[in-house]
C-alpha cells in the first residue's frame, strides 16, 4: 500500500503553526520519510516575513505543492469562478494564483509539484494551474471506477476516494483518534483489496492538532475576510495544553511508524512516475478501430490496450482522421492525439438528430479542426444548415463516416444521433447542481455556474495508466 501524506500549510498569521509544521517535518524527517505539505502564497510570505529560513529547511526536504494564493481572503475564489465562465475565469485565476505560485517557487527555489484547494471542483481552477505547470491536482472527489488515478482538464489527479484523517491524540470528548486510525487503516486495507490501486490518501490540518474546539478564529475567517495577509485580524486561539500537544507528536511519531510495516509513504511526483505520460502520443489505426467501436452508441472513456482516450481526445481524434481522409483519399497510419478538454459553453438541450450528407460534414470539418488547435476545446453546438447538433451527435456520425471508410464503403450521409453528455456524467460528482459548504461560504454563493462548467469537463474525464 502507497500512502500520500499530506498537510494544508494555511493557517499563515499564527507563529505557533510554523513551529508545529517544523516539528511535524522534523518528525518525518528523521525517520526519513516523504511527506507533501501545500502551502498557501500568504504561508510562504509569512516565512519570509518572519524569516522563518529554519521551517523552510525543514519542509524543503518533502513535496512541496500549492494550496491557493489568500485562502479564502479577498478575491473569494468561488465568487469569481462562479461569476465567469470559462475564459474569463481561467484568466482570473491565472491573474490571482500566480503570485501565490511564485512565492511558493521563490521560497523553495523549485516549482510546486501539485496544486489543492476544494475548489478544484471548478475546472478552471485546475486547467489554470495545468497551465501554470502545476499538472497534478492533489486532491479532487471525482470518481474513479477504482482506478488509482485520473485525467481531467489535462491534469493528473489520484484517488482520493480512499482519504481518512489524522492523529490528533485525545479529542475533546475523550475518543482514543491513534486506536481510530488504526481501524481506519484496516478498513481500507480491505477496501484497497477490491480495487485497481494501492493508494491511501492521509490528509491533515494541522491546527486541529495543537488548538481546542471549536476552532475559533480558523473556519471561521475562511472564505469570508477581505484581509489579504489578516495583519489585522487578531483572532483568539485557544490552544490545547502543552501536554497534549506533545502527547500528539507521541502517538504521530508511534502511528506513521507502525504504517511502515506495511505501506510506502510517497511523494504525488512519485506517484505520478508509475503512470504513463498523457502527451506526445501517436494513434495507429487498429486503435482507432477499437476506440470506434467502443464508442458507436457509447459515449464514455476509451482504453484500448496501453492508451487511455476521454471523449473529448476521441472527438479530436476522429476530426483529424476524417479530415486527413477527405483531404488526401485515404487514411491516415497515425494519428496524433491531441490533449483537448470539453466544451466551455453549454450544450444546447433537446437537440434533434438528424440524417446530414456526406459532403456537408466534410465542410464543417476544416473550421472544427483548426478551432480545436486553437482552442484546445471541443465545440458545445455544432451548426450545419439551419440546425445544431451537440457534440455527442456530431461525434457519432464521424464515427460512422470512420467505420464505412475503413471498410472501403461508399457513404453518402451519416445520422447525428446519441447523448451529448459521456456515461460518467451520470456520477453525483457530475450532476449536483450546486456547490456549498454549510455556512463555510459567503452568503448567497451557490456555485451552480462551477457545476455547470464541472458537467462539461465529463468530457475531459478518463482513467490514468499504469505503467
């Protein structure tokens, strides 16, 4: 079993918690294992601030990946995200995580490996940071079908499903949470057995460890302040008895080394490196057998021996054929796929199918494809005539243009018919409608445009190989 060890490095006005990530780093330092602590930009600069060079240190010898730029303060990321749609607010993420990004870059002189944050439920969040270089999302709830981890927007996600807490010591209601832990890893140590992996995701906060409960001063200031660096907001902590705080790193230092025997503590890299690369691939033709027929009247992810195809790579792929076809008269040996992602605009609903010539196809082809290059998206609506179809439909024709020209067929139309969603839009991940979190956001934030654009990266879903 692989565990992913992994701390949100957040709570930036509190010099309390740059002792405690110190120790916390120390610990595994010295038994010399790997943990992946994502810092927040106001984290890294309160570090700097404070000229904290010896939590630097410490954390320089694990994986260091990005948690967000303010946390929550001004600009609210949710709001933005919500309030554009998916240019827009990809270039507002751009424009407000990258000085976060930077300083997390600058302080450890080396890029972060992987970005957090419960907002990568927003697309835009996660294309952004793929952009940015950062092409592993650390922690997401997508589904996974039991694979050990995905592709979506481009970006390298692992299972999360698996996550459990830490060890905190004694709650405050008494509850032994290092015998808690223990059960937990047996539980899932029975569960991994059902699965396609053999990863364990371990996820800490690192002030649930030394402060009492509630957490007054932390929840509370999430999403809702407009101090970017909280200079000026003085919350009151109650911090839990000393002897508590060292009864902690006790039962931390016992637990992690009880893991041992049995489990791997990794980097997200590491992990990463156990699967095959998702760029730079050639398509020959038996593939694009499979994948067409795979596909006729089943719109879903494709694997086909060691290629792993979403819908909107699939919809790229048969574009480029199709048009490589009509150009030259013939087929094609390979086909390079492109790394395209869903569609950024909403599918028109209750679209008709309908039976279109040959020739009007062959016609849309050109425009679509130098759209895809230049967009690096799959078109929502796809107008012919006077009519639209959605992708979904026009996906399928190509699909029946593919199979009649592989067969040395003559055909003179093809039928634009079939759901324009893939099958794993169908998981509750794709299909809630808004995005909340108790009383945690700003009042009247409901997200319902981040579950709209999440629904359309479906499209961009599909499972990660093993190498």
């Amino acid at each position: 079993m692989k565990i992913i060890l992994s701390f949100a490095t957040e709570v930036a006005q509190l010099s309390e918690d740059h002792n405690f990530i110190k120790e916390i780093a120390d610990v595994l330092n010295d038994e010399g294992l790997i943990a992946n602590f994502h810092l927040t930009g106001d984290y890294a600069r309160a570090l700097k601030k404070f000229c904290r060079h010896d939590v630097v240190e410490s954390l320089a010898k694990h994986e260091i990946g990005f948690h967000c730029n303010h946390h929550g303060a001004h600009p609210f990321m949710g709001k933005y995200l919500d309030d554009n749609f998916w240019k827009e607010g990809v270039n507002e993420w751009i424009m407000n995580e990258n000085s976060g990004i930077s300083v997390v870059r600058e302080l450890f002189n080396r890029n972060p490996a992987y970005y957090t944050t419960e907002f990568a439920k927003a697309p835009q969040a996660v294309y952004g940071s793929w952009l940015l270089g950062l092409e592993i999302t650390g922690y997401l709830l997508i589904p996974t079908r039991g694979h050990g981890a995905m592709w979506y927007c481009n970006s390298f996600v692992p299972n999360s499903e698996n996550m459990f807490g830490p060890v905190y010591g004694l709650d405050n209601k008494g509850i032994n949470t290092e015998k808690k832990a223990h059960e937990n890893f047996r539980n899932f140590e029975e569960k991994i057995k059902l699965q396609k992996t053999d990863l364990l995701r371990l996820g800490l906060h690192s002030y649930k460890c030394y402060l009492q409960r509630p957490y007054t001063g932390i929840n509370s200031m999430a999403y809702q302040n407009d101090e970017l660096f909280y200079e000026d907001f003085k919350p009151k902590f109650l911090m839990r008895p000393k002897s508590k705080i060292r009864e902690f790193f006790t039962e931390f230092r016992r637990t992690i080394k009880a893991f041992t025997k049995k489990c791997e503590y990794i980097s997200y890299s590491k992990y990463r490196e156990c699967y095959k690369d998702n760029a730079g691939i050639w398509v020959e033709l038996l593939q694009l057998d499979n994948i067409a027929n795979f596909l006729k009247g089943n719109l879903d992810a494709c694997i086909t021996g060691n290629l792993t195809v979403s819908p909107a790579e699939a919809f790229a792929l048969f574009v480029r054929t199709i048009r490589s076809y009509r150009d030259s008269g013939k087929m094609p040996d390979k086909v390079f796929m492109r790394n395209v992602i869903g569609p950024v605009s909403l599918i028109p609903e209750r679209l008709s199918d309908a039976k279109i010539g040959t020739d009007a196809i062959f016609q849309r082809l050109i425009q679509i494809d130098r759209n895809l290059d230049t967009d690096q998206t799959i078109p929502a609506v796809i107008d012919i005539g006077n009519n639209q179809y959605g992708p979904g439909q026009f996906l399928n024709g190509l699909i029946e243009l593919y199979l009649a020209f592989r067969s040395n067929r003559k055909i003179d139309s093809v039928t634009l018919k079939g759901a324009n969603f893939p099958v794993i839009a169908a998981e509750p991940f794709f299909k809630e409608e808004t995005f909340t979190h108790g009383n945690l956001y700003p009042e009247g934030f409901d997200g319902k445009n981040i579950c709209k654009m999440c629904r359309l990266q479906s499209w961009s879903w599909k499972p990660a190989l093993e190498k």
